[in-house]
C-alpha cells in the first residue's frame, strides 16, 4: 500500500507545483516578461492533469488493495516468532 500512497503524494506536489508554475506565467506575462507564447501554458497544463490523475490513480489504486486485504481475509504481517522474557 505504501507505493501507492506515494503515487497520491507525487500526483499531489506535482498539482501545486503546476498550479504554481501558472501562476507565476500569469505573473510574468502581466508584467510584461518576453515569455514563449504557449509554452508555459502547456508545461502547467500538463503538471496539472498529470498531478491529478496520479492523484485519482493511487485513491483508486487504495481502495481497490484495502478491498483485496478484507476479502482475502489475510493479516497484514505475520509474526515469525515470539520471544518471551
């Protein structure tokens, strides 16, 4: 489960981090920067739909393993041993 619980964090910081490349686009072109046309746009664009579908991926992904671990009816770890004092 832990991977996918990465996944969702990755998709997470790659959302903001589009959402802020945006921002500072806007930003820029409101001050008047010479920026490529399109390019930027695209770039946060893409962080941004990227970052959620990861996002939705590793949710999906969560319960689809939470389901598997309550219908196998298997625990989560198995003890090797006890050691007794």
């Amino acid at each position: 489960m832990k991977p996918l619980e990465w996944g969702t964090y990755m998709g997470v910081f790659m959302a903001i981090g589009g959402f802020v490349f945006a921002f500072a686009t806007i930003i820029r072109k409101l001050l008047g920067a010479d920026i490529m046309l399109g390019w930027s746009s695209t770039i946060s664009i893409l962080l941004i739909v990227g970052g959620m579908i990861l996002v939705m991926l590793g949710l999906i992904g969560e319960y689809v393993g939470r389901i598997y671990i309550c219908i196998n009816n298997s625990p989560q770890y198995v003890i090797k041993e006890i050691i007794k004092k």
